[in-house]
C-alpha cells in the first residue's frame, strides 16, 4: 500500500514539476498547482484512499503521456531519449504494477508519440525516425525485459508442481470472473453435480470465497471454464464475436456505450473530458498545421474500441474506467499545452 501511494503522489509531484516549469510568472505556478490540486484530488480522492493496483497503473501512464507531450523537441535522437528517460520508467513501472492495464493505455501513449511525430515540419526524416524508435523503441525492450526477469525469477524461486497449479489456478479463475462469469447453480445443476460442486461451494465460489473450500482448485474452475465455452458455442448465456467469447455481444455493448455517453454516466469525469475536448478544438482550430481534426478522430476511435471491449467482457469497473478517464483528460491536457505554450 506504501508502494502505491508513493507511485501515485510521486505522479502528481512529476506533473507538478513539470507544469510549474512551463511558466515563469509565481502567480501563473500558484495557478497551475491549485488547477492540477482540484481536478486530481477531485477526480480520483475515493481511489487515493481505497488504493488499486490498477488505478496506480493508470495514473503512473497518465502521468508519463502528459510529460512526454509537454517536454521540449530535442533535435539529436539521443538527446530527445534522455529527455524522455523519466517516461519511458513510468511506463515500465505501469507495466509491472499491472501489466493488463498497462497494455490497455498503451494506443494512448503511441497516440501521443505519433501527433508529434506528424507536427514536424519534416515528417518522414532519418532523424525522426531515430528519435521517435529510440524512445519506442526503449520503451519496449523496457517492458521485455522486466517481463523476462519476471519468468526468470518465478522459475528460479518457486517450487515446480505447486507454482504451476497455482497459475493454473489464476490463469482459470481470471477467465471465470473477468470473462466468462459463473453460471447459475439452479439452472445448470447437472451439470455441477457432475463436477462434485456442492451449493454451498458454489456459494463461496460466486462471493469470491473459494479458499474456504479445499475441493475448489484448478481443475474444477477448469471444468466451469470450458462448460461456458461449450455454451457460448450454442448461444447459451454468453456471446461469441468473431471467436471472441464475451458477456454481451458487440451490438449489446454497442447499445451501452452510447447510454453512456448520452447519458453522462460517467459523472464528473464526463463533464471534465466534454470542457478538455471543447476548449482543445477551439483553441486549435485556428492553426493550419495542427492537426487537431485527426487527434481528435484518432483519440475518439481510441477510446470507443477499448469502452466497447469493457461492455462486451462486462467490466466497466470504477478501478477500470478510472485510469481510461484520467488517461483520455492527460491526452487532452497535454495537447492543450501543447497549442498554448509550444
């Protein structure tokens, strides 16, 4: 938990680094402290207590767009990758905290790199292609080589059979209660009989109780696993899209993505995001070379693909959409920045 809250407030103390460096005048720092204060404390105050991996994840990316779109254009790619050194960390240290949401967030950072790769007045240079692959490029062997370290120290420490149950075990239970769902015990109770589950394992099994019940291992989840595939092949309970096997279909979470933006479900998140794109467009809509047309195209299409993804596989999650929220608003915020200052 320490860990967490030193990532998080170590986020906020980055962008505050950053944006007091942007301007000269005490009163336009004091400003801009009070600004980054009221809108992070007051967006994400309930997930600053209640600590999540995922959300820490989210905010170390958030953090890590927002400095690389408001960092200065070093001209000699080596110069350009050390400027971006602190970037480049965040986004490893996303990448260990919570590698799936790491990945998710990842089109908006590649996003960021390629608007300012197509700002320059000489896109397709050898320069810029040095530049913009030395800092994907570290990025990447980053993340490769964290993940490497990681299989190589779990095989070195752990005991063989029991490791490899034990990631069976998670592998089958994060298909279960992230994917697939747990099928009603009234409606399929042949099925569970069969597999020797028991209504009150059952019970513990839907509460997230399992390790309460020694007879609930990874076989078993196994079974429910493959039951609900072999279901959602004859269109029993769960949807398949392309191969895809989710909750709901791609028309369904079709149907709840446009709810919610209609509806402004997303709260004050919503509200803060319809003020970034409104104040984006107009401030940079005046500049020929902008480009904002497209950002803002790209961004839209960005963010439909990965809420429609949550809708289909049903977890639209606060600990979830949390980091997407606070990503999209540092997308916004940098290119702001961008067309103000730059």
């Amino acid at each position: 938990g320490l860990f967490l809250c030193v990532c998080q407030f170590g986020a906020f103390g980055l962008i505050a680094w950053r944006a007091t460096g942007l301007v000269k005048k005490q009163w336009q720092q004091l400003l801009a402290l009070t600004f980054e204060a009221i809108v992070f404390l007051g967006l994400l105050i309930r997930q600053l207590v209640i600590v999540q991996y995922s959300v820490t994840c989210g905010i170390c990316m958030a953090t890590a767009i927002f400095l690389y779109l408001t960092g200065e254009e070093k001209e000699l790619p080596r110069q350009y990758l050390k400027q971006n050194t602190v970037p480049i960390l965040l986004v490893m240290l996303a990448f260990m905290i919570r590698t799936e949401m790491c990945l998710m967030l990842l089109p908006f950072l590649l996003l960021a790199g390629f608007g300012k790769w197509m700002a320059q007045e000489k896109v397709f240079t050898v320069r810029n292609f040095k530049r913009y692959l030395y800092v994907i490029g570290a990025a990447l062997l980053g993340m490769l080589a964290v993940w490497a370290v990681d299989k190589v120290s779990i095989a070195m420490a752990s005991d063989s059979d029991g490791w490899k149950a034990f990631q069976s075990f998670f592998e089958e239970r994060t298909s279960l209660y992230d994917f697939y769902g747990l099928p009603s015990y009234e409606e399929n109770t042949e099925f569970y009989q069969e597999i020797g589950l028991s209504r009150e394992s059952y019970t513990l099994l839907k509460n997230y109780n399992f390790s309460l019940d020694e007879s609930i291992d990874e076989h078993l989840l196994a079974d429910i696993v493959q039951y609900q595939e072999k279901m959602a092949k004859t269109e029993q309970g769960l949807a398949i899209t392309a191969g895809f096997i989710s909750k709901n279909s791609l028309s369904e979470a079709i149907w709840l993505y446009k709810e919610q933006l209609l509806n402004m479900k997303s709260g004050v998140y919503a509200y803060m995001l319809l003020a970034a794109y409104i104040f984006f467009v107009l401030l940079a809509s005046g500049r020929k070379k902008s480009g904002w047309y497209w950002k803002i195209a790209l961004l839209l299409v960005i963010r439909s693909i990965l809420w429609i993804y949550l809708f289909m596989v049903d977890r639209a999650l606060d600990r979830i959409t949390c980091p997407l929220l606070v990503t999209e608003i540092n997308v916004l915020l940098g290119w702001i920045i961008q067309e103000s200052i730059y």
